[in-house]
C-alpha cells in the first residue's frame, strides 16, 4: 500500500482532573494509519476518547487541564505535528487538515456571517482578498449544495437551520481543499434525513477533491455506508480494527459485538434490544487488564489480570484474549 | 442672549428631540433596539445626551458671549440669571450660559476620551489574562489588584506634582490610565466564558491565531458589557474631571470645564449660588442621562433575553 497520509502512534492524551488529584487518562496509547483517498471511521461510545484523539490531531485540546503526553507521535506527510512550532502547525490547520465539529448550532460565530465565516481559512491561508474571499465562499456554498447561495451567503448563523449550518462548517473547512478532513460526529445533531443528505455530500465532496476522512461516530450504520476500515475505541484505546467488511462479517472483539447487538434491524424478528451491561468506566480508574473485563461476557481471571495487546493477523486486529483462545469463548445464553 | 442665539438653543432642543426619534426609527427593526427604546428612561437619556453634545459642538451659535470674555467687571459681577444672561454671570463677569456650553466641550471630550483610553486598555488586558490564563493571567490580575488598591486621586496628584500644571491630552491620558481596571476584570471574565464556546475551537481549527481569534471571535462577542461598562464609566470620568478640577489640578482656568466653574463659584455659594448650580447640574444631567442610556444598553444588549 502507499504510505499513510496521517500516523498516529502511541498518542496519550492525559487530564489532570479538577482537585488535581488524578488524572483522566482520556486517551491511552491509540495508533492507527489514514491513507490518502479513504475513509477510517473511528466508532466507540461516548466516553471512549475519540473526540479527544481527533481534537489530540490538530492540537486543540485545551492546555491545560490537558496535555499529549510525551512519546506520542502525530505524524503528517512525515512531519510530526506534535513538534511543530505554533505558526507551523496554524498553517496546516484548516489548509492541510481540516475539521468539521459536532455542534452545528454552536460552532458558527453568532456575530459575523456564514459567508464571512467560510471565508475566513481562504483570508488565512491564501491570502486571499475580501472580494475574492467572499467569491470562493459563495463558491464553496454551491458546493454543499446551499440552495440561492449568492443570498445565503450574507446570512447569519441564526437564520440558517441546522442542516444548513452543517453545510456550512463543511464549506468552512473544504475552503483550502484539505488533504485530511476529520469529521467529529458531523451528523449526530441532525436529524435522520439530513443525516443522510450530509454524508451523501460528505461522499462526493471526498471523491471531488480527493481527500481522506477521519469520520468520528458512534453510529455503526453510518460507519457500514461511509468507512473503507473502521478503528473501534473503548476506554481511550483501539479495541479492534479492521476493514469495514471484515468486522462486520465478524468482529473479533466482544465489545464490537455488543455494539453491533445493541444496533436495532428491521429484518430481524422484534426482540429486545441487547445492552451492553454498564457503563464506560471513569478515564480516571481504567479497569486492571483487559479495559472491557467487567462489562465482559466472556471474561476469565486472565482478562483481569493482565492486558492484551492488539492481536490477529494482518489488517484485522483485536485487543482481547479471545483471538488466541477461541475455546474460552461462552455461547451468547440467548442464541436464537 | 441675542435673537439669533436664542434661534440656536431652540433648534439645538428641536434637534435633539429629532435625533431621539430618528434613532427610534432606525433601531425599531431591531429586537435589541425595541428593547432598549422600551426602557421608559432610555429616550429622556438619548436626548439629553444629544442636546448637550449639539450644545458643545454649536457653542459659538448658542451663545452671545465669549466664554473668557469678563463682560462688565464693575456692573455685571455674580448677576443673577436675566434676559441677557439666561444663566447669570460669575464673579468675574463672564457669562455663565457661554461657560457651561463652551465646558460642555471639554468636559464631554475629556470624559469620552478618557473612556476610550480606559475601556481599551481594560479590554486589551482583560482580554488577554482571559485568553491566555494560567501565569499571564495571575501577573495581570495582580496588577489589576494594585490599581484598584491605590487611591486614584493620589496617583493623579503624583502625575501633578511631576508635570506640573496638566495638559488637556495628558490628563485624558492619566485618567485613562487610572480608570482601566474595572473594565479589565469585567472583560476578563466574559473573555473566560466565550473562550470556551465551540466557534472559538472551530476558528483555531481553520488555522486562526490568537490575535485573529481574540478580535474577531472572542471580543465581539463579549462587546455587550463592554459597551455597558463604557456609558457607565464616561459618567465617572466626568465627575472625576470636575472633581480635579475642582481642587485646581484639571482643565487650566481660565479655560471653561464644568469641574473649574463649580470650583470659581465655591466660595460663594452663599451669595451667588447659581455660579455653581448650573455646572452642577450640567454634570448631574449628563451623568444621569448616560446612567440612564447605560441601563437601557445593558437590557438591550443581554444575550438572554434574544431568543425573545
């Protein structure tokens, strides 16, 4: 394969809690590759650290509490993000990498309008002028498919609905045709038919210009239509990883299990939901062991004990025990 | 009062209550400007306000004396208010309508220049130890401190005792430089919650640095109380130029401010006491008003209440 677009290896992203007592170990040791054209999603509950790890990227966690422990690497095209003097990494933000966030209706400045908004990267990065700013950010509202964009691109944050603002904190950070686009959720907030409008556009825009996403969810549906290999994360690390047909033909690791049980299907006949027991534990006491262990159904004393690395062959990888010990694993009691 | 000043001060009061109406009108499409109009107060402050600005920027049309001009010192000291002096005189012959429009131009530019000094300063600093945190912010806030601990009236008698006799632009600076610190702690705090709301994360994420982040996407959202602490403090600069005016370490005699004219009249407050009266309640007036607009604002301006 070519080489990786973006490596991450080793990243730790550490807080130190309020009392300054512990620390939230909200990312621990997470490593996974982005090639440039394809999708990786990245899927987990809430709680698991793939927010921190796509913020961890771009450097944005807030110093402090937080902190990227030394030893983590971030590199990008060969350079490491986490050695980069702050001018340097200011030019690769929004030019090279670019993020989409969650919240549509808070991440748009209330005070200056979409248009100017959009065109702010292009001032940035390009220097581009006023008038020609504004040019490409009417440009890029076509793009996204905003309908009478030449008007739109005047309005406020506040006068647009949240499909709309999406679209527009897509432009926002297409505007540079960014080599990485790290997408953090960019369709929780939004209901199920825009949903779809903004990952259809999300798709296109990706084979128009080329570049590889980063798509952060902890929606498996939208992981099977949009992800060439899926990273899965539970309690700041990379639980399995694999291509997104092979995982889920057959996940390795229980918790990929759960997470696929706990999705409803319209062709199964109607049964309770499956639940993954409990909760994520707190990122300031990880569990001993394997981090999953007491939300386990297979666990036995080895998991409690001691902690798996990432086992499998090639391209499918897991972090449990199971994949050298097949036999431990129980039958699922409610087998149909 | 010639006929044609009294034609003036009639259409400088006319004029006001236009600019009243006018503003009216043009914020009335604005929620935020109904807002501030709904305050029963707001459009009494804008029109005082108005008035006494025309006043200042008209002086030589509203009146029919010089300001310095001693009119009749035998016959025409500490007159009471008269058909040729609508004000009355003072005891040195001037006429006091001429002084209290020509003062309304020193003291309202001393007060409003005073104010930009303090209020960007304070928000220069406020914004910074806001954005930056950590040992920046502990250095500046324990600056701040200080100069809130330190007597101002002090300070600017140290300033005296170096320059001697002040200059206009140097007393605008050093009651900019004394008045900063309240704005700071005020844009500090506001600076420590827009900080963290997600379009600031999103403008670094572009490649935004601080200087573009803090101006274009902090501060303009933390301009509501900034404005605010603005309206209030012109208030304060003024009586603090009367006040040093008043103990003769202001505005120079014998140029017109409100603060000198109360001092001159001080001593006889007994016999001519509409010598301090009318300055004094030029000042009260004005401080009114923009207490009043301040109020207005601050109602008209709050976040909370825009969903409304």
């Amino acid at each position: 394969m070519t080489e990786p677009l973006l490596r991450v290896r080793d990243l730790k992203t550490y807080f130190v809690t309020e009392q300054g007592r512990g620390t939230a170990r909200a990312v621990d040791g997470v490593s996974f590759d982005l090639y440039p054209g394809e999708t990786l999603g990245i899927v987990g509950e809430s709680g698991c650290g793939k927010t921190v790890t796509s913020l961890s990227i771009l450097r944005l966690i807030p110093e402090p509490p937080g902190h990227i422990r030394p030893g983590s690497l971030i590199e990008f095209e060969g350079r490491n993000l986490l050695a980069l003097a702050p001018p340097d990494l200011r030019a690769i933000r929004g030019n090279q990498i670019a993020m989409v966030f969650q919240e549509p209706m808070t991440s748009l400045n209330p005070v200056f309008t979409v248009g100017d908004q959009i065109a702010e990267a292009a001032i940035i990065h390009q220097r581009l002028s006023r008038k020609a700013a504004r040019a490409r950010a009417i440009e890029m509202l076509t793009l996204v498919g905003l309908p009478d964009p030449a008007e739109r691109v005047d309005h406020y944050p506040h006068q647009l609905s949240g499909g709309m603002r999406q679209r527009v904190m897509i432009a926002m950070a297409l505007v540079c045709h960014p080599k990485v686009l790290i997408a953090d959720e960019p369709t929780t907030a939004l209901d199920v038919t825009i949903q779809a409008q903004i990952l259809e556009l999300l798709e296109r825009l990706q084979a128009e210009l080329g570049m590889a996403v980063l798509l952060i969810t902890h929606d498996l549906g939208v992981v099977a239509g949009q992800a060439d290999r899926v990273v899965v994360m539970y309690a700041g690390q990379v639980v399995e990883t694999a291509p997104t047909t092979a995982l889920f033909d057959g996940p390795l690791h229980p918790y990929t299990e759960g997470l696929m049980a706990a999705v409803p299907r319209i062709d199964a006949p109607k049964s309770r939901l499956q639940a993954i027991p409990g909760q994520v534990p707190a990122a300031t006491a990880w569990p001993s062991g394997c981090r999953f262990h007491p939300r386990c159904p297979h666990a036995w004393t080895k998991c409690t004990i001691e902690e798996p690395p990432l086992l499998g062959d090639g391209d499918h990888t897991a972090r449990c025990w199971l994949v050298q010990e097949p036999g431990r694993r129980k039958r699922q009691p409610e087998t149909e | 009062m010639t006929l044609h000043a009294w034609f003036a001060l009639l259409t400088a009061l006319v004029l006001s209550g236009w600019a009243v109406g006018a503003l009216r009108r043009r914020t009335g499409r604005h929620e935020a400007g109904r807002r501030f109009f709904r305050h029963p107060t707001a459009g009494w402050g804008i029109g005082v306000l108005a008035f006494f600005v025309i006043v200042a920027v008209a002086a030589p049309l509203v009146t029919s004396f010089d300001p310095r001009d001693q009119i009749d010192i035998v016959h025409l000291k500490s007159q009471p208010p008269s058909w040729s002096n609508i004000l009355g005189t003072d005891v040195y012959s001037r006429d006091l309508w001429s002084r209290v429009a020509f003062g309304a131009r020193i003291s309202l530019i001393v007060g409003a220049l005073g104010m930009l000094v303090a209020v960007t300063l304070g928000t220069l600093v406020g914004a910074v130890a806001g954005y930056y945190r950590r040992w920046v912010d502990a250095v500046l806030m324990r600056g701040v401190d200080v100069g809130l601990a330190l007597p101002r009236i002090f300070v600017l008698l140290m300033a005296v005792a170096l320059f001697g006799r002040l200059p206009l632009a140097i007393l605008v600076l050093v009651i900019g430089f004394t008045s900063w610190f309240g704005t700071s702690r005020l844009v500090r705090a506001e600076v420590l919650s827009v900080r963290e709301r997600d379009f600031v994360a999103a403008a670094r994420a572009v490649g935004a640095g601080p200087a573009r982040v803090i101006f274009r996407h902090v501060l303009p959202n933390a301009a509501a109380p900034i404005i605010v602490s603005a309206a209030l403090g012109i208030g304060n600069v003024l009586l603090l130029e009367a006040a040093l005016s008043f103990l003769g370490i202001g505005v120079a005699p014998p140029a017109p401010s409100w603060g000198n004219m109360i001092a001159d009249g001080a001593p006889y407050l007994a016999s001519a006491p509409w010598t301090t009266l009318f300055p004094g309640l030029a000042i009260a007036l004005v401080v009114m008003a923009l207490n009043a607009v301040a109020d207005a604002l601050r109602d008209a301006l709050d976040p909370r209440q825009e969903a409304m």
